[in-house]
C-alpha cells in the first residue's frame, strides 16, 4: 500500500511558508476500490511509484500524479488561489525611487523565475552624469562635479594679467556639455593685458606701428605711429598735422596746394617798408609786391613825407601845398570872395625837381557869400561881419566838456574885428540840487537828493494850542502823504507828557512810516499842562545816551518844534546847553561836525490877542539852538492849514520830495513845486 500525504494550511512566517504534514500509509490495491477523500490516488489511478499521467498540481495537499508523493517538486504555490510572490532578494527594502525599486516575482509551476536583487538607496553614487538617479534621492544626477576644460592651445598660461581663463563641463539633463565659459586667447591689443596668454603683456598688439593723428600725409603732414606705453596706453608719436599757411612754398595746411589764401588765392601777408605797413602777395614761396610806399630819393613839395625819413617837404622850396586853396582879397576884389590854388608851374619836369615847386595862382573870383567873421565884406552890402539885423555876427560857443544837456546850455560869441569873442552865457555843470532840475547836466534830475530822513515832531498841547492843533493836524497829514513809498520816517511827541512833572514829553509814534504817522495824527489836542518844557525835550531828543527816538543810522536826522509859548525848562536846561548838542550832532548818521537839523514853528511877532497872535516874538529862546538862522524860526500865526504845508515843505527842501511829474508836489495843492520862492521857509507876508 503506498503511502498518501495530507497537506496542512501553509502558514508564512518572516517570508517563508511552513507547513505541517500528516502521513497516512494506504496501501492502494487497483486504487479504484478505494474511496478516499484526501488520499493522493484516486480510484483507478496506478499504485505507488507509478504515474496517472496527470501534472501534480502545486500546494493543493495531493500527489495527483501520484508519484513521489504529494506537491513534490513544488517551491512555491502556482496553481491555488493566488499564485505565491516575493519580493527578490528577500531584503523588503527596496524603494521606488530613481533607480531603486522593489521587484516582485510570481510562482509560476511552483517555482519563482530567477530576479536581479533589489537596489538599495545610498548604494550608488549619482555622479557619472547619466541622467538617473542612482542613489535614489530624488535629484538625477546632483553629485556630478564640473570639472575644468581647456580647448585652446598647450602653451596658454593661465595668471593674473593673462586674458585666457580655463571652462568648466557640466551635466545637462543627462549628458556632459561642451566646455563652457572659458576664454581663448585674442589678438594681442594695448591694454596691459596678455590678451594671446603667452606670458607677455602688450608684446606685438595689433594697434602697433598703425597711422595715426592725421589722416592724410599730403604737404607737411606725416602720419604718426601708435606705440604701446607702459601701463596699456597707446601713444600716437612723429603726427605732424595741418597748421596755418605760411609764405614759405610748403603746403602746411596739407590740401594740395602750398601757399594759397582762404579764397584760394595766394597768400597775403603783413609787409613793411620804411614808410609804413602793407599788404604783399606770397609767390614761390617769397612775399613780393608790397603795398607800402617805398620812399622817395626826394622829399617833394606836396604835404606828404616822401623820403619816409620823419620830416616833410624838406629837400625843397614848397610855399604852398601842391592841390591847396585859400582865400584871396586881392585886386580887383573889394569885397565877395576869391581863391587861389596851388599849383605846379608850367614846364615843371619831373626829372628835375626844382623845376617843379609849386605855387599860388592869380587871385580868382569865387562868388558872393554869406557874411562870415573874416573882417571882410562877404556879401557884398558894404558892411563887415554883420547879422541879419545890422548887429555883429554872433555864434553860440561852449566848453568842450559841457555835455549840453540839462541845464546846461551854449552862450554866445560875438564877431569884432574878424575875430570871435569870449563866450558869454555859458552855463556850465554845477553840483547837483533838489530844484527838479539836472544841475550838474548828466541826464538825471535830482538824483542822490531823495535820502533818508527821520523827522521828529514835538508839539505842544498845552490849552492855549487849541486854535492851531486840529489845523497843525491835517496839515502834518497832507504833508506827510507826500512821502509815500519813501524811505523817510516820522515820529509824533507830545509835550509836556502829563500834567505834573514826571516826564517832559509823551511819544506817540515812534519812527514809523507815513501811514502809521497819520494815524497818531488823530490823538493831537490841547489837553496838556501849561508848563512847557522845551528845552528839557529838545536836550533829550539830541542826547545819544537819553534819545528815546530810535534814529537809524543812516537817515539825516531833523527836529521840528511846535508850540506857542516861550522856552521853558523843568531842570535848568539853558538854550546854550541845547545849543552845544544840535551843533554837535550824534545821533542818527551824523558825522563828527554835522548838526541836527532844528526847525521852531512859533510866534516871531504875527497878530496880537489871547486867542490871536500873541504879538509876541520867540525866536530869541531859539535863536542859538538854531545857528542863528532866523529862516529855521517859523511863524505859527495864524493858523492856515495851506500855509503849513508850504512851510514844512520849504524846511525839507533838501529831502527832495519827488512827486509824480518829478518835481515837489505836495498833497492838496497847486500840483506845482511849493515853499518860499528862495527854497526856504515861507511867511504869510513872503518872509524867510
């Protein structure tokens, strides 16, 4: 009975495939008597040893060719259910990355076909440039290292002045590229560089012994020759280019044609000769024709110096210059005009210059003319050097430096004896004044005259001012309008300050401009007390250490004083004291020995009445303080505001107010220039 084997359920343990086998001896006699349901032979199938003729099927538990027992020859299942498969090599680390993989075979008739083993990550270098990745990184081919190239020649050297530099190859999507970035030696240039690489800076360059700085070598030009210097700099040596034509038969200019002008003619030069300078032609290469005189052997008779030798018409007689006129009066003329002329006499040779010396012709008539101062009856009337209107000839004369403009003007000459006079009349430049007038006759009228001035204002306010003050206002008003756009400047004070003695005067404005002043104008009134200080105000105002005025120092400085009433003083201040300060002034822009300007409206003697003129007369009180001038000393009385104005005008005279037509032209009046007809103050009656 031959043996039959039961196959147990395999079971996998870390890759491979147990089983455990149960034996049952059967004995198989003619097989098909016996049933059995796992036995490996079926009925009718042979006995032991010997073959159905069927394939044993593979990991089914049955010997079904019932040889050799059951699954015999069999590695692996093929046949039931799900063939076998194992990963090759057996390792289970294989990866699918790159050129790593895991390869999987299957059990085909029980045995599994032969397989490569797995590749491993890390197990190959990705450096041969193939374009895998052959360790399994995820980058093809990143450990490939570019490597140096050369395609030039061998003898290239490679430093720090040479031009050459080595390339590198490189990996490109799996294949090696050409050798890139390197430099191959060039043509050798003057650069101080080895541009061939062969160890020699500048040596041979290609820019050598070229032409330069001229492009042609007609005439004198030459062509130059580069040369290589020290430090890569090309140097143009023996150029010889175009310069300016000169008489010497080389075309210097170098275009074809040697001593020639700008028009193409030949070429002039500057020639001279003992009588001066001239113009000579350049011909073969020498200046001829000279167009300066060349001196005489003789020095003829004819205004010129002939001979050149600094003095004329000395080798010979010569009365006359040859071509003259001049007058004539002799007979038969008695009066009219005639002329002789200066002439060569006949038979004059040439070759024989004595026979030549000139001289005057017979006295001809020319004809009858105006009268001119000769001492001669020219138009024949029977009287001499006369006008029209029987009176002497007379002409207008001048200096030769009056310019005749502006005031200036020609005077007049008169004709006796066939002479001229002196020049009468004349007017001359003088030194400019402020008179709307070109004095000193350069074009401009008053110009210099307009300059600064700060113009103080002290007016009493004491009551009895009442009858002057509001008039004193609008006069200061219209006044001071004239002075729009000026540099001037104008301060009001009031005195006395307060009633009592605390102070001896109030300011109310202070060095302002004339629209400022006008607006103070309004606080004018005759509220103060009735004790004046004067002095006391004008001491102060001088005073460089007391001054409350805020003098600029470059504006001339005046002072005008208003009030009706006597000098007074509150602390012993004498008219002497005052005196001594405005003759010595130092404020503003006073120099050593200028004065202040003071000026004092008040009474000098006008009217009589409390309320009218005082019949009083003032001007003593001031007289010292205003250097004996009585035209600084103003009438007050009576109040009239026109009147003012003319005043006020006439004491700055010397601000020169400019109005529109360019003269004085105060606000509210004529239009005309105002103030005294002698440029000082004015009185009703025309006094100073």
């Amino acid at each position: 009975m031959a043996p039959i084997f039961f196959k147990a359920p395999l079971t996998r343990v870390s890759g491979a495939f147990f089983a455990v086998c149960t034996f049952l001896s059967v004995s198989c006699q003619n097989c098909e008597s016996i049933d059995l349901e796992d036995a490996s032979c079926h009925p009718g199938n042979p006995a032991r040893g010997e073959s159905n003729g069927k394939p044993e099927v593979c990991r089914n538990g049955l010997d079904d060719n019932c040889i050799d027992g059951v699954d015999e020859g069999c590695d692996c299942n093929s046949d039931v259910g799900q063939p076998d498969a194992k990963d090759c090599g057996g390792d289970g680390r294989g990866n699918d990355v790159g050129a790593c993989h895991v390869t999987t075979v299957t059990c085909v008739n029980g045995k599994f076909p032969a397989c490569e083993p797995d590749r491993l990550p890390g197990e190959y270098a990705d450096n041969d440039c193939n374009g895998v990745d052959d360790d399994c990184n995820g980058a093809v081919d990143d450990g490939f290292v570019p490597f140096e190239c050369w395609t030039g020649p061998d003898y290239a050297v490679f430093n720090e002045r040479s031009a050459c530099a080595k390339g590198l190859v490189r990996c490109v999507k799996g294949a090696l590229t050409e050798c890139l970035g390197e430099t191959l030696p060039d043509v050798e240039r003057c650069n101080d560089r080895d541009d061939d690489c062969n160890d020699r800076v500048d040596d041979g360059t290609a820019e050598e012994n070229e032409t330069c700085g001229v492009d042609t070598d007609v005439g004198a030009c030459v062509y130059g020759r580069n040369v290589c210097a020290v430090g890569g700099t090309l140097v143009c040596q023996g150029a010889v280019g175009p310069a300016a034509e000169t008489c010497n038969g080389i075309d210097d200019d170098c275009d074809g044609v040697a001593d020639e002008g700008a028009d193409g003619h030949p070429l002039v030069m500057r020639c001279e000769t003992r009588c001066g300078s001239g113009i000579a032609e350049c011909i073969h290469g020498q200046p001829v024709n000279c167009s300066a005189r060349e001196p005489s052997e003789i020095d003829y008779c004819d205004g010129t110096d002939d001979d050149c030798d600094g003095q004329t018409d000395e080798d010979m007689p010569c009365p006359c210059r040859l071509g003259a006129f001049h007058e004539c009066r002799e007979a038969p003329l008695t009066c009219g005009k005639g002329f002789q002329r200066c002439v060569t006499p006949v038979g004059c040779d040439p070759n024989t210059p004595y026979s030549c010396v000139p001289g005057w012709s017979q006295c001809e008539l020319f004809h009858i003319t105006d009268e001119t101062c000769n001492n001669w009856d020219d138009d024949c009337d029977l009287l001499i050097d006369e006008a029209a209107d029987g009176n002497p000839l007379a002409q207008t004369c001048s200096s030769p430096d009056n310019p005749l403009i502006g005031e200036c003007a020609p005077g007049s000459s008169r004709c006796s004896a066939g002479l001229w006079g002196s020049c009468d009349g004349e007017v001359v430049p003088v030194e400019e004044s402020c008179d709307d007038k070109d004095n000193n006759c350069d074009g401009h009228v008053d110009e210099g005259m307009n300059k600064k001035v700060d113009m103080v204002f002290v007016v009493d306010i004491s009551g009895s001012m009442c009858p002057y003050s509001q008039t004193l206002a609008g006069a200061l008003n219209r006044y001071s309008a004239n002075f729009d756009g000026d540099e001037h400047r104008f301060s009001l004070l009031f005195f006395p300050g307060a009633f009592g003695r605390s102070t001896p005067y109030r300011i109310i404005a202070n060095n302002v401009d004339f629209a400022s002043f006008q607006a103070a104008l309004s606080q004018l009134n005759c509220s103060g007390d009735g004790d004046e200080p004067s002095y006391d105000v004008l001491l102060e105002l001088t005073s460089p250490s007391t001054t409350p005025i805020n003098w600029r120092s470059d504006a001339t400085p005046y002072i005008i004083l208003i009030g009706d009433e006597p000098a007074r003083t509150w602390n012993n201040v004498s008219q002497q004291m005052v005196a001594a300060q405005t003759a010595n002034c130092q404020i503003a822009n006073c120099q050593p020995g200028d004065k202040v300007e003071v000026f004092i409206i008040t009474h000098k003697g006008g009217g009589s009445g409390s309320w009218g003129g005082s019949g009083q007369d003032y001007s003593s009180y001031y007289i010292e303080i205003c250097y004996q001038e009585s035209s600084r000393i103003i009438e007050i009385y009576p109040a009239d505001e026109d009147r003012y104005v003319q005043d006020l005008l006439g004491v700055f005279q010397k601000v020169c107010l400019t109005g529109a037509d360019g003269g004085m032209s105060p606000v509210g009046l004529d239009g005309g220039p105002t103030g005294a007809s002698d440029g000082g103050p004015s009185k009703p009656d025309g006094g100073p």
